[in-house]
C-alpha cells in the first residue's frame, strides 16, 4: 500500500470536523486505521489558529464525546495549549498546599538575617580590635615595669625574689589571660577557610612571643660579661680533692670548687678514687672538662697513679677549715688513702681559723697567699663550705675561662638518656618538681622559717605555677613515700582537671628510653639515677626546688649554665611560711 500524503491528511480532518459541526445529526465518521502504514495520521481534535475562535463558541463540539476511548491516544495536543490547561491547575494546587505569604515572608526575614549578621561580624571585629589594643598596652607596660627591671628581681640562682613583685605579674598574667580567652571566644565563629587565616594574620591572635612577650621567659645570664680566669697548669704540678662532707651534690660543687683553686694555684686537678669517694666516671663526663679548656687540666686517680709509676705521695695536705676538725678528715678516710698506695706526712695543716659554721669571705689573693706551694701535690680539703669570690663562683658558666656552657654537667649517656625520657613521656613544655621528703622535715624545722609543707599547702603552691607556666605535666623527683606522692597528686588539679605527676618507672623491657644505661651495665646506680634526675629537671620549661638541698642547688647551677633558667623559677612555696610546725624534740 502506498504512503498517504500527511497534507491532504489534515485536509480530510478538518473538513470532517465542519462537516460534522454543521450537520447536527450526523455520525462521526470512524479513522481507516487499515490506511496508516509508516505515517501516523493526524488526530481529528487538531484545531488550526484561524479556526479557534469560531470552534471553541460552537456547542456543537460536546459530540466530540461520541469518539471511541481507544482514539484517545492518537491524538497530539499542540504544546500551548497543554500549558494553557494545567497552568490554571496548578496554581490552585499550589494555593491550597502552601501559605503564600509565608512563602514571601522567608525571604524578607533572609534579607533582615543577613543584615544583622554583617551588623554582629562589624561589632565583632571592633571588639577584636579594642581587645588587641588593649593588650598591647598591657604587653608594653609589663616590658616596662618587669623585664626592664628583671635583673634587680632576679638574683644569681635564677630564681625570683620579691613575693609582692610575683603578685603584680600574677595579677597582670590573669587580665592577659582573659584578654586572649575573650579574642578565641570572638574568633569561634569565624574558624573557617580564609576567614579565620585572615583574622590570624591580621593580629587578632592572643599575645606571645612575637609581641616581645614571654611570661616565663629565660633568664638573660649575660655570659659575655663573665669575668673568668685562665686555667694554664704546669703539667707536673697536680691538686688532689679532698671531697668528703653530705652527698654526691656536695661532692659535685666540692668539685667546682677544687677546679677554681686548681686555676689560681696553677695545678692538674686529681679526680679521687672511687675506692676513696664516688664514682665519679659514672656521672660525668672527665674528658669533656678538658675538651671544653683544649688542654689537660684534669685527670683521673687511675692517670695519676700512671704517672706516679706507684709512687704516689701528697708532699702538702691543706685543710680549708679548721673547725670543728682539720679538713673534714677522720682516721678512717686516712686509712682509705694510705690503702690505695698514697703516702702522706702524719701532720693536717691550716692556714688559718676557719669554721664550717660560719666561714669568711676569702679573695683570690687569699687564696694564692695561704694554698701557694713549690711541691709537687698537695692536697685541699674540704672547700664545700668554702666562701671564696663568691659572685664570681656563682655566675653562669663559672669562673674559668671555657669554650663550653658548664665544665661540670652528666655524662654523655645519662645527657641522651634524659633527652629519650624527655621525648618519650613529657615533651617539650613540662615543669619539674624537686619534693625533698625524707629526713627533711626535721632539717627544716631547726630553719626559721621552716621549708617542710603540708602537702595541702605544697600542692596549692604547685598549682599556682602550673597556672602561670600553662604546662600538661610536671616531672616529679622525689624520695617521698607513695602515700605522701599519692596525696599530692589528688590535689594538684588545675581548671577541673588532674596535672599529671610524671616518675621514671621501673625498668620495663618495652621501654627504650633507657637502653643505653642497661647497655654501658650501670641501669640501677643510685648516683647515676640521681644525676638522670637532675638532667631531667634541669632541662625543664620551670623547676619548683626545694629550699636548702644541695641536690636542688646543682639543678639550678645546670640551668643557669645551660640557659634553661627561668624567671617562673622558684622554691616550692617560695614566700611563704608552713600553715602548720611541728614542735621539736
């Protein structure tokens, strides 16, 4: 069959269609499906735009309802007129499902919202603004009135003096403090993307050190202006320490001592036996001393005896003191002398009165005068207590001209030891508590004031500079029983939360931090664990020491010498008295 041509199609259709509305009785002629092949023919309900007008007023049209349900489908509405229907039909479903002037009303309420939110960023900043210029005046006046001036408040511990001085800089830090918590609150909402990069940037960020300030900033010590002598020994000439009184920290600035008489008195310095004192090989570091002057100023027994070939004798045996008895020498420390193959003349001399208790104040050139000798060794002893040249004894690096920040400071093990302890537990920012316990409380009651505290009182003291120093943790060196460290630790506690209170742990096979003591065979030596402890402390942000104790005295010479001090340390409960004394016995 052939394709129908779709024009005479549409021909057909319409003129059906007026046939049809203008014969009221006739029938609706049905569609030849049998003709449509490829083409569909066009639905008789097409209407032509000139015909519009007249079609749609004709009542006759209501016969279209005569049409086979079936035809439905073939018909195709032009687009418009779709558009024109459902239109009218879907605004009144809209009407009814939504309130238009809600609808309208969201809108406006956005406009409103985000005019009030650009008002509240602008007060925000200006806020941020007025909280910065405030605490650069803060910052400034605290430059003016405190580290200016921080030389006066500090004395040679590096430890600060002054309690009303300490509580102007609490009071100060506090209102800082504030300040930068109110800028972090302002700044919360804006944490986000470029906004946040911006305000950082812009200076809106809490004080620090890029504004000159430092709340426990470290000590200038000033080591350009030492004034230091030249140790220049004549190579066979030797000193031999006497070292005998308290513990291995008095030993230790025992020792120092000895080196500054060595210097004056143009001599080696002889370190004793470990068989007659400690072993001092243990803890420090003998060759670094010589490495730090670039020439030989100090041997061990074992080179001296070298040197000697057995024939050791001390020519000169010079006690510093005289009372309560000459050079702090009993028989049985002369014995041990004599046992290690030194000869000695029977007689223990002095140069002069001078008692422990209460020792002079001696000069360089008092010290040449009395010690000065032709023989070959001498030996001084005990010059713990001795008061020579203190200041200069006492500044930072010590007295003797060295390339190195201390002579004396722990051996290189225990120095690596402490850093991996340090890393593996503490971090960079932590204070450390030296809390002297046992035997102390009746040493400190025979003090006015006393310096042993009820651990109530010690913690609330702790507490305040953990406040000040902003650490996480505090290392804690102690020889106090579980139960007084157990108390303590319950209430150090800072804005709710428990600072931890951090000890070397017994050895643990898991643990590496300490691998290089139990490699060398000297984990477990209580000097070296002591000397561990110290390194530990004097490597911290802050240190709290304990008021009288030798053991805290080396601590603070270490850092002073190293440039650890710093102005937040102090004693524990510095300027203040125990709430509580014990009567005597």
């Amino acid at each position: 069959m052939m394709e129908r041509d779709s024009s005479s199609d549409d021909d057909d259709d319409r003129q059906n269609l007026i046939d049809q509305n203008e014969r009221k009785n006739h029938r609706v002629p049905t569609i030849d499906t049998t003709a449509a092949s490829t083409t569909f023919p066009r639905s008789t309900f097409h209407i032509d735009d000139d015909d519009l007008e007249s079609r749609i007023g004709s009542r006759r049209v209501c016969g279209i309802g005569r049409i086979k349900f079936s035809n439905l489908f073939e018909f195709n509405f032009n687009k418009r007129y779709l558009f024109a229907i459902f239109l009218p039909l879907f605004i009144v479903l809209v009407y009814f499902s939504t309130n238009i002037r809600d609808l309208f009303s969201v809108n406006l309420s956005s406009i409103k919202l985000d005019s009030l939110s650009d008002h509240m960023r602008e007060a925000e900043l200006q806020a941020l603004y007025l909280l910065r210029q405030q605490q650069l005046e803060l910052i400034t006046f605290y430059n003016q009135t405190f580290i200016n001036s921080s030389t006066s408040n500090v004395n040679n511990s590096g430890i600060s003096s002054s309690p009303l001085v300490e509580d102007i800089q609490s009071v100060l830090l506090k209102q800082l403090s504030r300040n930068k918590e109110i800028q972090r609150s302002l700044l919360l909402p804006h944490k986000s993307g470029n906004v946040s990069a911006e305000l950082e940037n812009g200076g809106f960020l809490p004080f620090g050190a890029e504004y000159g300030f430092d709340r426990c900033r470290k000590v200038d010590q000033k080591f350009s202006d030492r004034k230091t002598i030249e140790w220049k020994p004549r190579s066979n000439k030797f000193l031999f320490a006497i070292c005998l009184s308290g513990q291995m920290s008095n030993h230790l600035i025992c020792l120092e001592k000895h080196m500054f008489f060595a210097a004056l008195l143009n001599r080696v310095l002889v370190i004793p036996s470990s068989k007659f004192d400690y072993q001092y090989s243990r803890v420090l570091d003998i060759e670094h001393i010589n490495k730090c002057l670039g020439r030989k100023v100090v041997i061990s027994f074992e080179e001296f005896a070298e040197i000697k070939k057995n024939h050791m004798h001390i020519d000169k045996f010079i006690c510093y003191f005289s009372l309560p008895e000459l050079c702090y020498v009993d028989e049985e420390h002369l014995k041990k002398l004599k046992g290690l193959g030194i000869s000695m003349g029977d007689k223990l001399e002095s140069p002069w009165v001078e008692d422990i208790k209460k020792p002079s104040n001696r000069t360089v050139q008092d010290v040449q005068a009395k010690f000065s000798s032709d023989a070959d060794v001498i030996a001084v002893g005990d010059v713990f207590f001795a008061d020579v040249e203190k200041e200069w004894v006492m500044q930072p690096g010590g007295p003797i001209a060295h390339k190195c920040k201390t002579l004396v400071e722990p051996s290189r093990l225990i120095l690596i030891t402490a850093q991996r302890f340090i890393q593996t537990f503490l971090g960079k920012n932590y204070v450390a508590l030296h809390f002297r316990r046992h035997g102390f409380l009746k040493f400190c009651n025979v003090k006015t004031p006393s310096c042993f505290y009820p651990i109530p009182q010690a913690a609330d003291c702790i507490t305040k500079v953990i406040e000040r120093v902003n650490a996480p943790v505090i290392y804690l060196s102690t020889d106090a029983a579980e139960s007084e460290t157990g108390l303590l630790q319950s209430l150090v506690v800072l804005n709710g939360k428990t600072v931890p209170l951090i000890k070397r742990p017994a050895r643990n096979s898991a643990e590496k931090w300490d691998a290089l003591l139990y490699r060398h065979g000297i984990e477990g030596d209580s000097q070296v664990e002591a000397m561990l402890d110290k390194t530990i402390c004097a490597m911290s942000s802050v240190f709290i020491g304990a008021s009288g104790s030798t053991f805290t005295d080396d601590i603070l010479r270490l850092r002073k010498d190293w440039g650890s001090a710093s102005i937040c340390d102090e004693y524990l409960c510095q300027g203040e008295e125990p709430n509580f004394i014990a009567e005597n016995e």
